[in-house]
C-alpha cells in the first residue's frame, strides 16, 4: 500500500519554524526601488532590534535558570546543597560530583520506580493505539447502528477529569485484586486515554479516501486487513502524535500513580516521598528528577515536529 | 454517509449480523473499559456525593454543603476561583508580547525550543525544580538571592544587626536603637558598651577601642564589650575589645535630635560644638536594621502567587507558539496598509493584531483555564506539607479528603462532581469549536 504518500496535509504542520510568506508581485508591477530610509530610521531598527535580541537573550536564560539549578544541584553533595546555593559551583567547580547518581543508581527504591515507570507507560501507550484505532476505524469506516451516537459520546467523554472516576475504580480494581498494582494504573491511564484517542484517530481516518478501503475490500481482504494495511499506514502521523502525548502523559504522571499504585510505585511517586524532607534528600531528588526528565526531554527534542501538536490536542486532557 | 456494503454485496440478515460481529470486535474493547472505568464511574461518584458513605444512608445535599461550609474546602474552592482568573490571562498576555516581540528577531526559533521545554517536563520535576528557586534561605534559593542583591545594591545592610547594649549599662532601647537612660553632661565621656556581634561580622578596619582623648564637646566610645576566651570585665574596655567603627550617634535633647555623628575606627565619637548642657545619646536604629533576607515564598501568604508563577513558566511557550502561529497568518496587505497610514507600532497592535489574533487568544484562554481548574501535581509537590492548606485547589483537596488520610468518600465524591461542573462550561465551548473545525 502506498496511501502514506497520499497522506493529506493533516499531518502535524510544524508551528516551531517560521512559515515562508511568499511576496509575489502582479504581473506588470513596475519595479520599483524602494527609497532609502533615512539615517534616524536605519538607527532606531538597528537600536530596536538590538533591545529586541537583548530581550530574547534575557527571556531565554530566565527560562533555562531553573532547570540549571537542578542540575547543578544534582551534582552537588547534599552537604554542599545546605551551606551555598548552586551557582557557587559555577565559580568551584570542585563540588562538582557524580556520587549522587552513582548512589542513586544503587538505590533500589529508585531504579526499582524507574522500571516501574517504564512498565507503565509503554503498555497503556501500546493499548490506547490499538484499542483507539480499532474502535476509531470502526466509528469511521464500518456501520451499524448507534454509531454516531457512540462517536458523541466518546468526545462527551473527554471531558471527564479523573478525580470523578478514582473512588468508584478504587473499588473496582480492589474487587479485580489489582489495587495497588501496575495493571491498575495501566488500565485507569487506558481507559481515559480511550476517548480522545479515539476522537482523535476517527477523524483522522475520515481523511482516507473512500476509494482506497472500496477498492480493497472489493479485493475480498478482510476488515482487518483493510484496517491493518489500508488505514493504520495512512494514520501514522496521528498515531505517532497520539503516541508521544499519551506515553508522556502517563510518564509524568503523579496523581493515578498515588492513588492506585502505591505497591508498585513510578518515579514521579518516589521522589514525591523524598519531599517529605526535602533539604536533607536532595541528593536524591535532585538527580532523580533529573533522571525523570531525561526521558521527557529526548522525546522533546527528537520529535518536536510532532510535540506541540500533541500538546494542543492534549491540553484540555 | 459511506456504506459499509456499497461495493456491491448484496444486503442480507446474514450479511446485517456479520457486519455487527465485526463493528462489535472492532469497537468491543475500547467500549467496555471506557464504560467500566470511565462512565460507570461518573454515576457512581454522582451517587456517592448524595450519600454517607460511612452509613451508606441518603443525605441529599448534605456533603455539598459541608463543601463550601469547611474551611479547608471552601479555601480550596476560593483558591481555585483565584487560579482561573489570574493564571490563563497572565499566561495569554505574556504569550502575546513574546510572540510580538520576537517575531523578526532571528533566533526567536531557539527561544521557542527553551520556552515550551517545561511542557515536556512532569509536574513533579518542575515543583522539584522551583523549591529550589523558591527556597526562602537567600545563602541558597536563588530568587531570593537575585532579591537580597538587587535590595542591598540599593540600600546597603546594616552592619549591627542583632547587637544588644550589655546589661546594666545604663543604655535602654529607643525606635530601634538604644540610648543612654538618662541625659549625661556634655563635659563627661560616654561608655556605651555593645555586645553580640559575631566574630565574622566585627568590620576588618575595627581597631582597638580606646577612651576618648579628653575635651569639652560631647563625645564618647562605643565598643565590643566582650573579650574572646573569656575574662573581659563587663563595662570596661579590656585590651582585646575593638571598637566598632561607623557607628551612626546621636544627640537627642527635649526630644528633638540636634546632632548626629559617626564613630571612628577605635569606636570614638565627638559632637562638634556641644559643650554645654545634658543630651541623651543614642545609636540610631539605622544601625540595627535586619538585613533584608528575601522574601517567603511558599509561606502561608504568596504560596499562591508563587506557584502560579511558576505555572506562567510552564506555559508561556505553548501561549506564545500558538500566538506566533496566528500572527503569521494575518494578512499582511492589512497591517502594511495600517503602517502606510502612519499608525503607531502599539496602536497596530491594539487596533489590527488584538482583534485579528483575537479568536486564537479565546482558545489559548479556554484551553488554559481548563487545565488550571484540574491543577494537581503541582500543589501536591511545590508547596511544603505545612502550607498546603493555603495552597489548596479543588483537585488537591479531593485527593486529600478521600485518599490522603481523609477517606471521606462522601465530600470527595461531591467535590469531583463540582470539579466536573466547573470543567464543563470551556470544555463545552471547545468540543463546539472542534466539531466546527472537525479538527
């Protein structure tokens, strides 16, 4: 199947570079010199877009101080972190060390909770794709009856916060014996990833043409097949959004992990522990935040083109 | 309307089962958990919030009005109402200067990469991150480090903080200062005798105190009374004790000061010109005042302030990105006609770009305030445990109430349901707005 070349101009536009604005001229313009712009004028643009780079520069490095801060820290001794602030490092780099992380990654609670993290967040992610996209063919290609209620419902659905739903799934899961447990959090991160992803998904598939799941099933493949082979190809930038939110949605999460994972708990929960006493663990915290982001972070910079889409559809998660 | 069988099978019972076979394998699963976790739930928090979950008895609206009659609920809500106004404005505002201003700036790519990083980041590392930037001991929060070195670049400390005249002296304190009890005659030397300075803090050019040379204007030493290693005589200047230079003095007399002066490097002082009469004689407060220690801000009164200043950190990038997205699709015709008749920069921003980017702003606003009214993580890291009651938001509070301890199930259920009324108006609007746009 070829449908990826024909995918539409729905896939992410990326809103980080600047958009070329092409300045075409009417046929038969005169060419005209554009006048010479007095001396004060040249001197206040270039005054102006000096204070405008000043400005930027200062935005920037306000923006970046903090997280500098956590990173010098962590690799500071806890010692160290209680007598200076971190930006005395920049001036003795001596106090620069990696026994933190080296504790750290010795530390059973935390990379016990790093793991867990991860066996969290690949299967919800896994599962909202395939469930969203099964149910999401079915809503656009297949039909039966009810289906454009159940679409309204699903995007109805979107709405709900977690909080309504946490006491009742309490409940539930300790009736599955899973309260406490990975599966519990996975399947509460699944099941309010569910109506989005398939909102999101269903209208993405509504941009394949008719002609190519016509033609297909007309070769006598099976739905699956056409769904496999015909729409999953041609969603793959929605998918692949859809992706980055929802893995990184369940990695930063603090509060489904509380609430139903407290046996088996991720890293955002283990550092939150550590707050308790947060001057004295900041040799823990620090790194482990840290270690917590870097994951976040290399998804940021490797897939930009598809992060601020994924945000904007998830923000109102 | 696609038809499922228009590629030429003939319509039939058979045909009509099959197909819902399929649609229900196909929609099957994701169905049954939406329904089973996500929808059932909903109803059954509903029933919840009418009921004593204790007892299990019917209470109508009972946990309701425990909800806005508690203290700490009623404070969450009051917060939450403070975090809707304030934040998403303060958030769209800031997005909308950055995208304006950095919009010919060349590498405004590179600051949109910084500013939208937060977004990337969890909640819970962010709070990690500004207790660090928060934290109250200027030796170590950054912010107040920036504060204290701006302030002291302005109005330098007081050296004397914390110093005490030694007891029975005869030195009382007056406004933050202390003075002599009683007027002294201006022919007889004044002892003032000071101590708790510590050692780190006596200034490097104190010299050792000494009695002032004899004359007839009022004059006087002021002094470290205090011998290190002990054996010092109290009120006598021993041969170890400094004086303390800079001093500020003055000469107070019917209440009226009628003469300052400064304390050399031994501690000595003179009036020049006071040589007859009784004054009192005072050391200015000015010399005592604390030093400026920054400011508390994850403290019972700007915990609020703080953290929705940091919420502004978080999101300021993803305002401005889409802020920026709107302004490069103005029409340019429009803003060079508008250039052309001699408008000013800032009147093209108010009249042209505002109302042009206007629809944008509304989303970034909605889109906002929805995500603050379900703000958790956040308060539940960045404010210390002991402040949490002045930090509280709704979300926060029905965590607490039903799983921190509280195991009221009852008001936690009310309280996700008025989340869920409060979430409901933006999110009303913005499912209009996508079904419009069929996004």
């Amino acid at each position: 199947m070829t449908s990826q070349r024909n995918a539409p101009s729905a896939s992410p536009v990326s809103l980080l570079e600047p958009m070329p604005v092409p300045e075409l001229e009417p046929a038969g313009t005169a060419v005209r010199i554009p006048p010479r712009p007095s001396l004060l004028k040249r001197l206040v643009a270039i005054l102006g877009s000096g204070a405008a780079r000043v400005f930027v520069i200062a935005i920037g490095l306000f923006w970046l101080f903090p997280t500098l801060g956590l990173a010098v820290a962590s690799l500071r001794s806890a010692a160290d972190n209680s007598a200076s602030g971190w930006w005395t490092a920049l001036t003795a780099p001596s106090q620069l060390t990696l026994d933190n992380y080296a504790a750290l990654l010795s530390n059973e609670r935390i990379t016990g909770s790093l793991w867990n993290t991860v066996l969290i967040a690949v299967p919800s992610t896994a599962l909202v794709l395939a469930l969203g996209a099964l149910g999401a063919y079915a809503l656009a290609w297949l039909d039966f009856r009810g289906r454009d209620l159940i679409f309204v419902l699903a995007v109805a659905l979107t709405i709900v916060p977690v909080q309504v739903a946490l006491i009742p799934d309490a409940a539930v899961f300790r009736a599955l014996g899973i309260f406490g447990d990975i599966p519990a959090v996975i399947l509460f991160h699944v099941a309010f990833g569910l109506p989005f992803a398939v909102f999101l998904l269903r209208n993405y598939f509504l941009g394949l043409p008719e002609d190519m799941i016509e033609a297909a099933r007309a070769d006598g493949a099976s739905e699956f097949t056409v769904f496999r082979r015909v729409a999953l190809p041609f969603a793959w930038p929605a998918l692949g959004s859809l992706a980055l939110f929802q893995f990184l949605w369940v990695w930063n999460d603090l509060l489904v992990a509380l609430v139903f994972g407290f046996n088996n708990p991720p890293i955002t929960y283990a550092i939150r522990e550590q707050t308790r006493a947060f001057a004295s663990n900041i040799d823990v915290i620090a790194p482990g935040a840290l270690i917590s982001m870097a994951v976040p972070l290399i998804l940021f910079f490797t897939f930009q083109r598809y992060f601020l889409r994924s945000m904007l559809d998830g923000a109102l998660k | 309307m696609r038809r499922f069988f228009s590629a030429g099978r003939p319509p039939g019972r058979r045909w009509r089962n099959e197909r819902r076979l399929i649609a229900a394998l196909f929609l099957g699963p994701a169905a049954l958990t939406v329904l089973v976790l996500v929808a059932y739930p909903m109803a059954h928090t509903l029933w919840l919030s009418l009921h004593d979950t204790s007892t299990g008895a019917f209470v109508g609206l009972a946990n309701y009005g425990r909800m806005f009659s508690t203290e700490e609920t009623r404070r969450a809500i009051l917060n939450n109402i403070v975090w809707v106004v304030v934040a998403p404005t303060l958030v769209t505002v800031l997005g909308l200067m950055l995208a304006v201003l950095t919009q010919r700036v060349r590498w405004s790519t590179a600051l949109k990469t910084i500013l939208f990083m937060p977004m990337a980041i969890s909640f819970l590392a962010v709070g990690v991150t500004f207790r660090l930037v928060y934290d109250e001991d200027p030796e170590r929060g950054a912010l107040n480090a920036a504060l204290v070195a701006v302030h002291d670049a302005f109005s330098p400390p007081s050296r004397y903080y914390g110093v005490a005249p030694r007891d029975g002296t005869g030195l009382v304190p007056a406004d933050g200062g202390y003075e002599t009890a009683d007027p002294v005659p201006a022919s007889e030397p004044v002892a003032m005798p000071v101590v708790g300075l510590p050692r780190d803090r006596i200034p490097s050019e104190a010299a050792p105190a000494s009695r002032p040379e004899a004359g007839v204007e009022l004059r006087g030493v002021v002094w470290l009374d205090f011998t290190r290693g002990g054996g010092g005589e109290a009120g006598e200047i021993d041969a170890t004790e400094v004086g303390l230079p800079g001093m500020r003095v003055e000469a107070v007399r019917d209440g009226q000061v009628v003469a300052t002066t400064t304390t050399d490097a031994s501690g000595r002082f003179v009036f020049p010109g006071l040589t007859e009469g009784d004054y009192i004689v005072r050391l200015a407060a000015t010399n005592f005042t604390e030093p400026f220690r920054g400011v508390t801000w994850l403290g019972p009164r700007l915990v609020t302030p703080a953290v929705i200043g940091t919420y502004i950190w978080i999101w300021a990038g993803f305002a401005m990105i889409l802020i920026q997205a709107g302004l490069a699709g103005l029409p340019r015709d429009v803003l060079e006609a508008a250039r052309a008749d001699g408008a000013s920069d800032w009147q093209i921003l108010r009249r042209v770009t505002v109302p042009l980017v206007w629809p944008i702003l509304v989303v970034v606003l909605v889109t906002l305030s929805i995500n603050v009214l379900k703000i958790f993580d956040l308060l539940y890291v960045l404010p210390p445990d002991s402040v949490q009651d002045e930090a509280n938001v709704v979300a926060l509070e029905m965590y607490r109430v039903s799983f921190g301890g509280g195991l009221d199930y009852g008001l936690g259920s009310a309280l996700a349901v008025l989340l869920f009324l409060l979430v409901l108006p933006p999110m009303l609007f913005t499912i209009r707005r996508r079904r419009r746009e069929r996004l």
